[in-house]
C-alpha cells in the first residue's frame, strides 16, 4: 500500500461536510426572520398580559380595590396614568389585574371546548355511518345558534359567575372545534402511516389516540390561539350585561358597562378598557392567522 493511500481516510476525515448539529442555527435564524414585525408585536403584548395576570402586583402602582375620594374620576396624569373611576380607583391597576379573570376565561374555555370538540370529532371521523351523523347532527343544531347566545342561554340555567361563564363559553365552542377535528379525521384516517398500525395489529383504541388524534389535533391547536381571543371577548361581552364577574372585582368588561354611565364626564373610564380588549383580540388572531399560514407552506 502506498503513501498516497494511507493518506486517503485523512483526506475524507477533513471533507466530512458540516454537521446537521451546526445547520440548525441558522435555519432557525432564517426561520424566526420570516415572521413580519406584526406578529411579533402581538406575540409581545400578549406575553405582557400573560405576566400581568401571572403576577399582577409586580405591575400594577396600586390596589385595584383601595378607594380615593379625593380622586373621583380624575383625568389620566403622572400620578394616575389612565386616570381614575367612579370611586378613585387607580384605572391602570384595574386594567392589570383584570388580566386575570380575561386569560382564565379565554384559556380555559378554549381547553374545554377543544378537549371535548376533539373526542366528539375524533369520534365521529372514526365511528360508523350512524354515529357520524347523530353526532354531527347535533353539532350542526348547536352551530345554527352563535355561541354568545348559546353560552346566555347555558348561564340562564345553571347562573353567573366566572366558573360558571367559563363553562358556559366552553360548551358553546365546542361545536366548532369538533367540525375540525372531524375534517381532520376523515383526511387522515386512511393515511399509509394508519394503515401500518392497522396492519401491524394495534387496537383501534390505541390507533386514534397516538396516531390519528396528534395529527388531526395539530392544524386545530393552531387555530384554538384565535378561539383564546374569541373566548376572552364573549366573557367581557357576558360581564358587561351583569352575568359574569361581579363588582368590584377587576374586569375588562365590567369596566365597559359601568362606565356607560360616564362617558361625559370621565371618556378614558370605558376607552383604555375597550382598547385592551381590542387588542388581545386581534394580537391572538394575528398569532393563530400567522401560524396558520406558516403551516400550510404561505408567507
């Protein structure tokens, strides 16, 4: 053996290309970069109302119950920077800890109404003929009814309060989420990865919860970001008519309909309220919309 051929595997050793390990950093970079400047921002403002309901004292200059006389209704300033209410409460301390009930609503509702949603689509994609259309008959009854009316008329039942609006609200989406998840079912239930396991002898159990379920779930888990904002608003909408949170307990919408009363005198009593509200709105939406598209391949 010559010279030139021990030296070979040296030669191979330094041409190894480059490990995956080292081209993961900057296809993350590229990938990050690819989000516009919108989605952050909602990503930011939404982690800010996060942290204000996680640890609303670290934020808040003061205590959303403690009154002020003195203070009724003043104007935003140094010392109140969104101003005060009807009985000198600090608006900004308000708006914080009212973050609290808004995100347990919006979060909370949405993992009800996705968690049964996706057992009801789940079951329904997989089942037999009849229990496909029994169920799906029923989640089309409950569709015909918008789910702020379905959730006034579950609240009619069972009563107000922030357990019961979270369960109400939770139940009216349900039917969404189960149309979804049925969709999914039927695109993927003969998918060849499916019908390895069936070949392989797993149970049917078994099949819908590892392989059929995570796959089917994904496209809708994107989606349930936007049904966060959704929730958050229909509990702001149940509390400005009285059958949510009740006073004085912080909260966006109960705000809203206290200060219609006023609007004359005290304009940044119901508009700072309004804007938060608005703007998890569309921060969520904007989040869901942009992670939809990224999925489905679009810039």
């Amino acid at each position: 053996m010559s010279v030139t051929e021990l030296a070979r595997p040296s030669l191979v050793l330094e041409q190894t290309p480059t490990t995956p390990v080292d081209e993961q950093r900057p296809r993350r970079r590229r990938a990050l970069r690819g989000y516009p400047v919108g989605f952050w921002i909602s990503v930011a403002f939404f982690a800010v109302v996060v942290i204000a309901a996680i640890a609303p004292a670290a934020l808040a200059p003061f205590d959303p119950l403690s009154t002020d006389t003195s203070n009724v209704l003043a104007p935003p300033s140094i010392a109140h920077l969104l101003g005060t209410d009807e009985a000198g409460r600090d608006v900004l301390s308000r708006i914080i800890y009212g973050a609290q009930p808004a995100l347990f609503l919006g979060i909370g509702a949405t993992i009800i109404a996705l968690g049964v949603g996706s057992l009801i689509g789940l079951a329904a994609g997989l089942g037999n003929r009849f229990l496909d259309a029994l169920l799906m008959r029923v989640t089309d009854v409950s569709l015909a009814f918008p789910e702020l009316l379905l959730a006034l008329l579950i609240i009619s039942i069972f009563g107000g309060g922030l357990l019961n609006t979270l369960l109400a609200i939770g139940i009216a989406g349900i039917p969404s989420y189960a149309r979804l998840v049925r969709g999914q079912t039927l695109a993927i239930r003969n998918a060849g990865y499916v019908e390895a396991a069936r070949g392989i002898g797993l149970s049917p159990t078994r099949i819908a919860l590892h392989h059929v379920l995570p796959n089917a779930i994904r496209p809708v888990l994107v989606l349930a970001t936007i049904g966060v904002g959704t929730a958050t608003l229909a509990g702001a909408a149940l509390t400005f008519l009285g059958l949510g949170v009740a006073p004085p307990t912080p909260e966006w919408g109960s705000m809203l309909s206290i200060s219609r009363n006023f609007l004359e005198r005290a304009w940044w009593y119901g508009i700072f309220p309004g804007l938060t509200i608005t703007a998890l709105v569309v921060s969520t939406t904007t989040i869901g919309r942009t992670l939809q598209r990224r999925l489905e391949g679009k810039r």
